[in-house]
C-alpha cells in the first residue's frame, strides 16, 4: 500500500471518504483501481449509446439472457445520470455503486449478461444492427470491475 | 462509597451493551462499517485465539483474569452477554419476587472438568464436531448468521421499499444452521432464565479454563464480615449463585464480576477490592478446592444453618468426602477410558461422507485442508460477510461431523479474484489473512472440464465462455480432434479454482466443475 492509498483508506474510515479529496488525494476507492487484477481493469471501457427498442426480435436467447433488458437497463442508466464513464472520474464509485444495486435487483442473475457465450444468434435477428456480444461484454466486464472494487474496499 | 460501587456495575452494563450490540452488528450489518470496526471483537474471543493457538491472546486474558476476575465473560462473551439478557427477563424492577430469587450452590466440579477435557481433547483430536458446540462465540455466530442476520435484512427491504431504494439480498440460511442454532440459544436461554449463569459455572470451557485463573484473582468480590447483617440481598441476586454467606466465601472461580451485589448491599459489606477482609475465618481462606475433602464439611455446615436442621456434622463430613472421592475418581476413569474410543469413532464417522466425485471446495486463505476442518467452528463469520453469497454452511459435504462449515457454491455465484474477505475476518486460524496478491496465488481448487458435456464438443458452438470469464487466464479454447468445436483446456499452474468458469457454463450439468483439493 503506497501512501496516498494509505491516506485515502486512513481518511475513509475517519471522517468520511471524502475528507482528503481537498488535499488533492483521490477518494479511496479509486486509489483501489489500482489493485484490480489487470483482466478485470483492462477490459473495462465505457459504454456508448446503444439505442435498442426492446423489439425482442432477439429473443429468445438460448442461454436465458433478457437482451432488451439488459439493453435498456444501460441506457435508463445513462438517460438517469448513473451510467459510469471512465474510472478517473470522480463520480465513477458513488455512480457505480448505484449502477450495480440496481442492475442486480431489476435483472435476475441467469438472465443478466455475463452468461453471453458469443454464439451470435441474436446477431441477424437485430433491426438495428447492433452488436449485442460485444454489448454483453460491455456490461459484463463493468459489473465485474464494480464486483472485484468493492470487494477491495474494506 | 454508595456511588462509586454503582458506578462498576453501571460501567459493566455500559461496556457490555456496547460489546453486544457491536457482535450483532458484526453479523448482522449489511454494510462495511459496523465489521470494519468490531471484527476485532471477533478476534480477542478466548476459544476462537485457543484454536488459532495464538498464545498473545490467551496469556493476555488469563492475565487480565488473574488481574481482575472473569471480567471476560461478563462483557466480551456475547452468549455470556445473552445469558444477562435471559436471565434479567424475569427478574426486572426493584422488587424481585422470591420465586426468581438465586441461591448459593455448590459447583458442579466434575463436570466442569470432565467438559474442559472433552473439548481440549477434541481440539488436539481436531473434532470440530465438539469444538463448534461447546463455543461459546460460535454458538452465538450462529445464531446471528442464521437468524438475525436474515431477521434484519428482511426489516431493512421493507425499509428500502418505502423509499424506493435497491433491495438487499438476503441470503436464506440453510434449515439445518437455522435449528441448531434456535435450539442451542433456546436451551442457553431457558437454563440462563431459570438458573442465572448456569451455564458458564457447569459447562463453558472458557469459563472453566479462566476459573483455573480467577480463584486466585487479586482483585474480587469481598464480604466484610463485621458488616454483614446476613439479610441474603446479595446471594439472591448473584446468577452465578456463588455467594456462600455461611462461610462468608465468595466463589471466585464461579464469580463473573457483575458487580450486582455491591449495589444490593445495604450495608456497604462487599466491595470490590484486593484486600481479604474475611480472613477473620482463617480455615475456610486455606480451602482451595471446595468441592472434595473438607468441602463436604463446609456443605454440611450450609445445609444446617441454611435449613435449620440439626444434622449431625460430624457423621456428615465423616461419610461424605470417601463416597465423592469413589465416584468422582469413577467418573473421571469412565470418562478418561471412554475419550480415546470415542475419538476414534467421531473420526471414523467424519471421513463417512457419501460417495461424491469431487471434493468440496473450501474458502481461500486455507493452508492445509485437514488444518481448515479441524479448526474451523463454524461461527458463520466467513458466511455471512461473503459478498457474492457463494460461501454457504454445508450439510454433508465435509462430513456430517463437520456440518456448518464453509463452503462454496459455484453453481450460486463465484468467488471474485481480489476479495479477501473471508479469510481477513476469521478468527479461529482456519483461515489465514491474505493480501490481494496472495489470494490471485491461493489455490482452492482445479477446474476440470468434462468434455461429453460441453457445447462446443457437442454443438460445436464457438462458447468459450469459460476461458473470457478466467480472472486467471488459465482457461484456453483449443481445437481438439473428434471435437466439434474448440475445446477449453485448464492450465493447472494458473488455476486457482476460483468458480467463475463454472457459473458462467451454459451446459446443465456443467461441463466446467471445480474440485477441492486435498
């Protein structure tokens, strides 16, 4: 632990995280993006608009995900201000936070989209032509940077 | 003076309702506050730094006993704490009525120790079966894992839902914890209601272990007996029932310093202090062991003035120490002979696990497995901070000796690459703190794939669903003759068998299972 995560992590269980945030030291938790296993921090990217209808042209799926939901779930996020960007912002965890909370209690675990295969089904089904693998790994690989973060956060 | 006794019985409540409120949090707060600051109460609990063998701990205690008394079991042990709360139900308000009244007893000294050996055994042994019951931190864990943890969440949802915040998940505890630990806090309780600390003074290890200790405390509960006028207040009051006001003796291997009785005394005749005023009585200052020899005179004595009956003393003490000698000296035989069989038997019974083809996967920060299963008291503490909820209390899959340990549930979720969690909280030494870097390194168990299930072997689906889900990069997606479609192929040095790959798998059954390892 360096010091500045040492301050943060001293100033989160003392005054609140946001106590050393003045004295140019970021809040704790993203002094932890630090410690997340590479494949985890790495495969994060911010998600861009995706624009679905939820036409559920690509449903069903035959691994039991809810495209459209999930679809929808992340632009709701967005339209509502919790969509997380990058991870340098510093509204990344209190947003994140949110993101997860929610996104797990609206779609139950075996319809969310980490059990994407990558099979490429729903590829021709979708008017829009969106690229719902990658869509799915999108959001696969935020909700695991959120999981292994606060995991870290003690 | 008046004011000062008050105040030690007031700050013993203080500490107490703080300790125990902390312990509740510990288990049952769903957020990260509340463990962060009380797991260390978890940590300085007497049994679980005995099965850790952290001596610091243990020789710290046994000097703040010898110091003070069993201030340990009147504010750190949270079933100790419990107890209070049982047995203060019946007793509230200034006026007790004489039904709820305690009385002098004389301790149940054999089967103290027979219990202590028991357990001690078991410890060396590695019974956890024994072990997990007798302590007294794990029988409340359990309690607050199985019961009030799920208690306060539910209150917390309904919270949520009027303020339209996320729901908590609220992990439903297995049926089998849920019993046993309503049955084991419904016994304590019941005997804590009816007989004050009972328990503690009969059948707690630790309380026998530190009673070793606290006879011979240096600060304790003294009668000044030019001061007392023999009006009983304080032995009514006593729950540990160890106030012989015949001899004018307070039990200090049974006190557990409550401080009740110095504020009860009308006459300012028991203080807490490190003079002995009762020296006056020299006889009954050499007794150590008041339970063989001329302790039966002592009872004989009590009976007599006790009831008013005028038995014969002399014929009393005369026949009784032979005949307690005999059966005592009986009983400890039978139970001396009878350990090793059982021991052996309790072993034999844990490895009869049924026929499983896998082992079952254990929590990360496990040194050895026999190490793990052998110190583990399945307090719950591990369980009920795991935050993917894929540690449960298992049933059989340890051995039904060894029920209510650990487990992870890979089909219920995984276990995330940089989470230490578990392994930071336990206090037993079961498990061993890790650093992040330590537990990307800390193998659990082996991913081992079975080909026949696989889509990409059958359907020749391009899944790999598997080896993008490794946090590990241990899984690659290989062609393979005969196949499909590329096969996943585990690289045994990279896996931790973290589970991820087996809760992503698509197949049913899974085609990706992780095993433990011995």
């Amino acid at each position: 632990m360096n010091r500045r995560q040492w301050l943060g992590r001293v100033g989160g269980i003392a005054f609140g995280s946001m106590a050393f945030t003045s004295c140019g030291v970021r809040p704790e938790a993203l002094a932890e993006v630090d410690n997340v296993s590479p494949r985890v921090a790495d495969a994060y990217e911010p998600i861009s608009q995706i624009d679905c209808v939820a036409c559920d042209n690509c449903m069903p799926c035959p691994y039991g995900i809810n495209i459209p939901d999930n679809l929808i779930f992340v632009d709701q996020a967005r339209y509502r201000g919790y969509l997380p960007g990058e991870i340098d912002d510093p509204d990344f965890k209190s947003k994140a936070d949110i993101f997860f909370d929610r996104f797990c209690n609206s779609i139950p675990d075996s319809q969310q989209a980490q059990h994407c295969i990558n099979c490429g089904v729903c590829l021709p089904m979708c008017p829009d032509h969106i690229d719902i693998p990658r869509r799915m790994a999108q959001i696969t690989a935020l909700t695991d940077l959120i999981r292994n973060l606060r995991c870290l956060e003690k | 003076m008046k004011k000062s006794v008050n105040s030690l019985r007031l700050g013993r409540t203080l500490v107490a309702i703080v300790v125990f409120s902390l312990f509740i949090g510990l288990f049952a707060d769903y957020g990260q506050t509340v463990p962060t600051v009380a797991s260390w109460l978890a940590k300085v609990q007497i049994f679980p730094a005995a099965m850790a063998f952290s001596l610091a701990t243990f020789v710290i205690w046994l000097i703040v006993t010898l110091l003070f008394g069993r201030i340990y079991c009147s504010t750190f042990c949270p079933l100790g704490i419990y107890q209070d709360l049982c047995s203060r139900l019946p007793r509230m308000g200034r006026r007790v009525k004489p039904r709820w009244h305690y009385h002098y007893s004389l301790p149940h000294t054999s089967l103290r120790h027979i219990t202590l050996f028991i357990v001690v055994l078991s410890i060396f042994l590695g019974i956890s079966a024994v072990t997990s019951f007798f302590d007294p931190y794990s029988v409340f864990g359990r309690f607050g894992l199985n019961v009030v943890r799920p208690l306060w969440g539910e209150i917390l949802n309904v919270w949520y839902e009027i303020e339209k915040q996320p729901q908590l998940r609220v992990a439903v505890a297995s049926g089998l914890g849920i019993s046993i630990a309503v049955v084991t806090m419904l016994i304590v309780g019941f005997i804590a209601f009816l007989h004050g600390r009972t328990v503690c003074n009969s059948v707690c290890p630790v309380g026998t272990t530190l009673s070793f200790v606290s006879r011979y405390s240096i600060f304790h509960i003294d009668i000044n007996t030019d001061k007392c006028i023999q009006c009983r207040k304080c032995e009514h009051r006593c729950k540990s029932s160890c106030i012989d006001l015949v001899s004018h003796v307070v039990d200090t291997s049974r006190c557990v310093v409550c401080f009740d009785c110095l504020s009860d005394c009308p006459n300012d005749a028991i203080s807490y202090t490190f003079n002995r005023h009762q020296l006056s009585i020299p006889l009954m200052q050499k007794v150590r062991n008041p339970i063989a020899g001329s302790a039966a005179g002592m009872q004989g004595g009590h009976l007599e003035t006790a009831s008013g009956h005028k038995s014969d003393k002399s014929e009393v003490s005369a026949a009784a120490p032979k005949l307690l000698d005999r059966r005592r000296f009986l009983t400890v035989g039978a139970v001396v002979a009878a350990a090793p069989m059982v021991a052996k038997a309790a072993d034999a019974l844990a490895s009869v696990s049924p026929r499983r083809r896998s082992l079952a996967v254990p929590p990360p920060g496990v040194r050895s497995r026999r190490e793990f299963l052998d110190r583990c008291t399945s307090c719950g503490l591990c369980i009920s901070h795991c935050p993917q909820g894929v540690l449960k209390a298992s049933l059989e899959e340890y051995g039904l000796l060894r029920a209510l340990h650990p487990v992870k549930d890979y089909d219920l979720s995984w276990c995330v690459y940089d989470c230490t969690r578990c392994a930071d909280l336990c206090p037993t030494g079961a498990l061993h703190p890790l650093t992040i870097s330590e537990k990307r390194r800390n193998r659990v168990g082996l991913a081992d794939v079975d080909r026949s299930l696989c889509i990409s072997y059958n359907d020749g689906v391009n899944c790999g669903a598997c080896s993008r889900r490794c946090p590990a990069d241990a899984i690659s997606m290989t062609p393979a003759s005969g196949s499909n479609g590329p096969l996943p192929v585990v690289d045994a040095s990279r896996c931790i068998g973290c589970g991820a790959c087996q809760y992503v798998c698509p197949s049913r059954p899974k085609a990706i299972v992780v095993n433990g390892i011995s």
